[in-house]
C-alpha cells in the first residue's frame, strides 16, 4: 500500500500546479511584467457587455430623441479612445500600438448591448484594452442617458475571446 503524503506535501504539490499572479514580485509588491522575451505576435481580444435600460428608454435612444443627442456615436467614440488610453488608466498595463479598435453597440430588448474588439501586433494582448473600452462605453451611455433613467446598470462586462501569444485562444462558455 503506498504510503499517503502529509497535508504539508499535499499543500505543497497543489500549490506548484497552480497558476501564480505574474504582476506581484517574491516580495508581494506589485510590478509590470517583463514582456521583453515574449515573441511579437498578432493578438486580438473582444469584450462584451451590457447597460440595462427600460424599454422607453431604448425607444429614445432608437429614435434619436435624447437629451443628449446620439448617445451611440458619443458612446463608440469613447470606447475606441479608452482602448487606445488603457494603459494610463491601469496602472500596469502595457502602452500597445493598437492597430485595430471597433465598438459595437446594439438595442437589444431588455439594453444595449456593447461589444469591443481590439488587436495589435505585439509581445503582449489586448484583453484589458477590450474590456476597458467596453467599460467606458457603458458609462458613456450611462452619463448620457442618466437624466432620463438614473437606474441605468452596467452589467456583465466580461472577456469573451482572445487569440495569439502563448497561451492562444480563448473563448468564454
């Protein structure tokens, strides 16, 4: 019968296969990782997510008659800069040349449904640029359209695929 391995030797083992935080250093401290090494690739990452607005709310924004104007083309607009300005808002994200940014936004029944996509050709992806584009986005919409409905939400901002570099694709369940 082999013989069983200590809680020790059995922390320790789980503790070698799982995955480690590479912005902390073996101090705790938080730091930028070195992408210098990485191969330069093409990498592409897209986002989704979703402001939840009533119904006559939507039929406002769908017929153009906000407040504010064309909340849509303001809310594009933002996104695809806070893709290009990601790395001044996230402290340790890496400045990218962005070769690619689109924000699609969609009336759906129940919202808006926002989708980013970005790519680049570098040593590291664009996942956080995706979501934050994404993000503002959304609060571009909520900002604009907050006179009329200030129960706006903002939900489900969320990574829903990744290509290239290393660890290749993703797509979310």
């Amino acid at each position: 019968m082999p013989a069983r391995k200590s809680a020790a030797a059995r922390k320790s083992a789980g503790a070698a296969k799982r995955k480690t935080l590479t912005h902390i250093d073996e101090r705790g401290a938080a730091r930028m990782v070195d992408v210098g090494a990485k191969a330069v690739t093409e990498r592409r990452a897209t986002a989704r997510g979703m402001l939840l607005v009533s119904s006559e709310t939507l039929a406002l924004v769908r017929d153009g008659r906000t407040p504010k104007g064309d909340v849509l083309a303001s809310a594009r607009l933002a996104g695809i800069m806070a893709a290009k300005k990601t790395s001044e808002l996230i402290p340790l994200a890496h400045p990218l040349p962005i070769t690619h940014a689109s924000v699609d936004l969609t009336i759906e029944s129940t919202g808006i449904a926002i989708e980013a996509t970005v790519a680049t050709t570098a040593q590291t992806g664009v996942e956080m640029e995706a979501l934050t584009a994404v993000a503002v986005a959304g609060l571009t919409l909520y900002d604009m359209l907050k006179a009329i409905e200030r129960g706006a939400r903002l939900t489900d901002v969320r990574l829903v695929a990744k290509s290239g570099g290393r660890s290749g694709e993703y797509r979310a369940q």
